[in-house]
C-alpha cells in the first residue's frame, strides 16, 4: 500500500499538517515525498518555508538552495532565499537574489518588496523606496511595502510621505501596532503630540510591549499616562 503513495500526495499531507500548526509532521511528510523523488524541487521549497516559521534559519536557506539547484528559474524560491538572507544579516546577497528572481519573474511584487528591504539594510533607502513603489505598482494593497516604504521614507528624514505610507499600512491593517509605534514617533518630529499621543495608546493597547519601548525612547516617555 505504501508503495502507492505519491511524492505529490506527501506534500499535500505536509501541507495539511502546516496549516494545523504541526510543523515537524510538515517536515516529516516533506522528507517522505523528496526520499521518493530527491529532484522534487516544491518539496524543497516547501520544506524551507516550514523551517521558517519554526525558525531554523540556516535549515530554511539550505533547503532554498536545494530547489534553486534543481530549478534555477525557481523565482519564489530565490525571493524568499532573500528574506532569509536579510534575516541572516547578508544584505548584499539577499539583493542578488532579488536581481535574480526579477530576472526570472518582473512582475513579482513580492521580490520588489525584499529587494526593497536589502537595499535599505545596506542604507540604500532612496533605492529602497524606488523598489517598494514597482511592488505597489504591480499590488496596490501590498500592506509590507507600504510599512517598509514609509520606515524608508522617515529614514530619509521625508515627513509627510512617511506619514502616508504610515497612514496606508494602518488603512490595510488597522491593527498593525507597529506602525502605530512608527507613526506616534513621526509625528513627534512633525511637532503633532496630540496625534503621536493617540497613536502610541493604540499601538499598547494592541501590542503591551510597545510600552516597554516607548519608555526607553526619551522622545516618547513623556507621552505615557
């Protein structure tokens, strides 16, 4: 009966077991269907995308490597090897990968938004911003470019198109703490502390630990009630 099973039925069944949140069985299934069929380059690449949410960082890269070596067009599997890169501290070889998914796929926002992110690592910010607007461009309601468009933005010192980029993300995601937090310390420097007042309240009610941060930020402390 074994002998029946298909690699593609195991990856179904991974998949399966990701969406339960049972990540090891995931993994499990994915060793199953790649033991069966070694150049199965979706099960590499789904077995990557699990070790990341387990947040085994150099499993998670090593298993991209193997779906890029047996698909070089791989693009989601060079865009996401990115992500990784970035969270690995690589930023210049994250945006070589970002060059290479776009070289395969254009069109693919996502790739624009981490190449956006690489860029900004490396204190590329005006590029960075270039990158996040081809990812809109391509999806509108693309809520991580706009959040990484305005940080990039007030990096820049550029106020008023931080705070609409800011005002964007929080339209897609009214509950996006973070950009609350970013947001109260914007308009701090546009001398609003009203409004950076009414957005740091928002951003501790829904996340409590932005509290923590608030008062090791001198600028933010004297906001707190």
């Amino acid at each position: 009966m074994n002998q029946q099973i298909k690699p593609e039925d195991l990856v179904l069944e991974a998949t399966d077991h990701y969406y339960k949140g049972d990540f090891k069985l995931a993994i499990e299934s994915l060793d199953k269907a790649i033991e069966l069929k070694p150049d199965f380059a979706q099960a590499w690449y789904n077995k990557a995308v699990t070790y990341s949410v387990m947040g085994h960082l150099q499993d998670e890269m090593d298993s991209y490597d193997k779906a890029i070596e047996i698909n070089p067009n791989y693009a989601e599997a060079w865009s996401n090897k990115a992500s990784a890169l970035g969270r690995a501290g690589r930023p210049e070889e994250a945006l070589d990968c970002t060059e290479r998914a776009l070289e395969i796929q254009p069109l693919f926002a996502v790739a624009w938004c981490n190449k956006g992110a690489a860029l900004s690592n490396l204190g590329r910010d005006s590029e960075a911003v270039t990158a996040y607007d081809k990812a809109i461009e391509i999806e509108n309601n693309y809520l991580e470019a706009w959040f990484n468009k305005a940080v990039s933005l007030h990096n820049l010192e550029k106020p008023k198109g931080a705070l609409s980029s800011y005002d964007k993300a929080i339209e897609l995601n009214p509950k996006y703490a973070e950009a609350y937090f970013n947001r109260a310390g914007l308009y701090i420097l546009l001398e609003n502390s009203e409004k950076a007042k009414s957005d740091l309240e928002q951003a501790i009610m829904l996340d409590p630990s932005y509290r923590e941060l608030a008062l090791a930020d001198e600028s933010l402390r004297e906001l707190i009630s």
